[in-house]
C-alpha cells in the first residue's frame, strides 16, 4: 500500500468518525479501525511480506495514522458524552417531594450492646468522664490480687474463670471476669485524681437465660481526695436518669465485694419497665478499698474514691425489653432487624439517648 493509499484510508476514517452521531455508532467506527480485525492491524500484518528496506517506513507511516484516528475518536468521544450530558440535564426532572430510597444505610443495624455502651458513653462523658480500655487477657495478679480477691474466692476458681497457661514471665493469665482490672492499669499509670469509665467484654463460666460465658461490663472509678458514697449515689442516680429517660427510684442495698469496702448492691424500681413494686439488681458498688489503693501505690491515708460497675446486657434488656440474653449472641438478622438501631441514631443528650 503506497503513502497515497494511507492518505485516503486516514481521511475515510476520519469522515466516518466524524459523521456519527451518538455512542454506539462511534464504537462500532472504532472496532472497523483498531478492533483485532480493523483495517490498520490489518495492515499491520501485512509488514512481514514487504522487503526488509521498506518496512521501518511502513510501519511508521501506520503507526501515525493509528494514532491520530485515536485522537479522533476520543476528541469525538467527548464531544458526543458532553452532548448527552447537556441533553439528559435538559430533560431529565427530579422530584423532591418523593420518598427517600432505602439505602445500605437504612438497612443495616447496630446491635443494642453497642448503642448502649455508646449512650452511656455520652452520659459518663457529660459527667467528665475519661474512656480506660484493657486487654480481654490478664494476668491473675490485676484481674484478682491486686483487687483484694482472696485465693480461696470462689470467683478464682476453675469453675468461675477461664484459666491460660503462665506466659513466659510465669505470670498465670485469665480471660479478665470484671473490668476491674483496667481500674488497676489506670491507678498504676496515672495519679490522683482519677475519674475513668471502662467499657468491654468480659468473661465467666456461666450459661443460662440470663448468663453467658461471655457479656459486656462497664464500670466507673473516682479517685481524689474528698470523694464519699454521697457522691457515688449521686452519680449513679443521675446515670440512670439520663439512661431510662426518666425519674427512676434507686437503693443501695448492703453487699460485700473484696475491692470495695462499705459496699453496696444497686437496685432499681421495677416501674420503669412495668414492674411495679419490684426492684430489679443492675450492678454493684462501694468506696474503693484501702487495700486496693495501696496495692496501686496510692496512699489511701490520703485518696479515697469509689467505683461501680454493671452489665451493659442487663441494661439493654431492661430498657429496651429484650427478654432472652442468648439472643444477644445469635446473630439472627431478624431479631436484629428488629431490636437494632439505625446507623444514623447516634446517641445524645441534647435531642435524647434513643430518640
């Protein structure tokens, strides 16, 4: 093929690029030039047949027309896309006044463990509480000694814990039963005062309606100098408040617990869940113990503070009326569907926790 016959193929190309009108018929053009079986690859092929002196020229010449047919396609290209555009824009309405479609967002749902422990985080917060995060695994020394928590505490026990083997420090490892142990790492890292909440999961043997082997805690801890169970009851009175959204009554009823000393179960009126003349246990409490400072290096002739902790479970199911703990752990999308929140309900005091 001489130089004048790639002259005319060019122009043909181009004219016919340049006659189309919409899309398709622009790549059906481009196919017939540059497809595999186009008519410049066509060419191509036909390089080996020509004497060796003649062949660089060739291929070339070929190679020039190829590109400047691509230019002319994607110049065309987006002449033709822009022109769609304009003319989609022209035509095309949107009404506003339409429902807005379910999206993934919509469909998808947060677990009540998770909207609790955020709502409560917003509480706390509010109260100028600080966030303290540990690990699952501890070591017994944090989870029971340092705690006050005797060796022969049932609570130590192989029926009770989920025991490891030591690590290579000999130290024996647990999966931590309380959040307690985050308290320990804080009063160890940080000095008076201390104000902390510690949210997670935690572990026991234990299964049932209302146990399961393992299930989320979140405990609270004030240290400073002037703290008394005054305050404590004042805390978690207006925790509750701002949680259940309503006046709920509370009692502290004497307990015992090895890291707090006097200390207190908490108990509220059963009304808020249409129980009346019934109080239902969410937690317990008490002024940190001597010991438990000591062990931490603080001088408890000098600090004093208390802590209380509870189940994060518990408190879904009491506000939100879910009767059965298991289901908690099921991973049923329908009881999901059905106790779950939207991912755009973001806890808040100002417009309210579960508004």
């Amino acid at each position: 093929m001489t130089t004048s016959d790639l002259d005319t193929l060019e122009q043909g190309l181009l004219a016919d690029i340049a006659g189309v009108t919409s899309l398709d018929a622009l790549e059906q053009v481009r196919i017939a030039a540059l497809g595999k079986k186009g008519r410049i690859p066509e060419l191509m092929q036909t390089l080996g047949k020509l004497p060796p002196d003649e062949r660089k020229a060739f291929g070339q010449a070929v190679n020039a027309v190829k590109t400047r047919v691509s230019e002319a396609l994607d110049t065309h290209k987006s002449r033709l896309e822009a022109a769609a555009l304009e003319q989609r824009l022209a035509t095309e309405r949107a009404d506003i006044t339409l429902p807005v479609r379910s999206g993934p967002e919509a469909e998808g749902r947060i677990h009540p463990v998770s909207q609790v422990m955020e709502e409560l985080a917003e509480i706390f917060a509010d109260m100028g509480f600080a966030i303290a995060e540990g690990p699952d695994i501890e070591t017994d020394d944090y989870n029971f000694t340092k705690l006050n928590i005797p060796a022969e505490h049932p609570s130590r026990q192989d029926h009770d814990t989920f025991y490891f083997a030591p690590n290579e420090a000999g130290e024996r490892l647990v999966l931590r039963t309380h959040t307690s142990p985050v308290q320990i790492r804080t009063m160890l890292r940080q000095k008076p005062p201390i104000r902390i909440i510690a949210p997670g999961r935690v572990y026991r043997c234990d299964s049932d309606q209302t146990h399961t082997p393992m299930f989320h805690q979140i405990e609270a801890l004030v240290i400073d100098e002037h703290t008394h169970m005054g305050h404590l009851k004042w805390t978690i009175e207006e925790m509750c408040r701002a949680f259940f959204e309503t006046d709920v009554k509370m009692r502290l009823r004497a307990s015992y617990f090895p890291f707090t000393e006097p200390s207190a179960e908490i108990d509220i009126a059963a009304d808020v869940i249409g129980k009346p003349g019934k109080w239902l246990e969410i937690g317990g409490c008490g002024m940190v113990h001597p010991n438990v400072l000591k062990n931490c290096g603080i001088d408890p002739e000098k600090y004093q503070g208390f802590a209380f902790g509870m189940g994060i479970d518990r408190m879904a199911m009491l506000k939100y009326g879910i009767p059965d703990l298991r289901a908690f752990f099921n991973a049923d999308l329908r009881w999901l569907k059905h106790y779950g929140f939207s991912v755009l309900d973001v806890p808040g005091l100002s417009a309210g926790l579960s508004s």
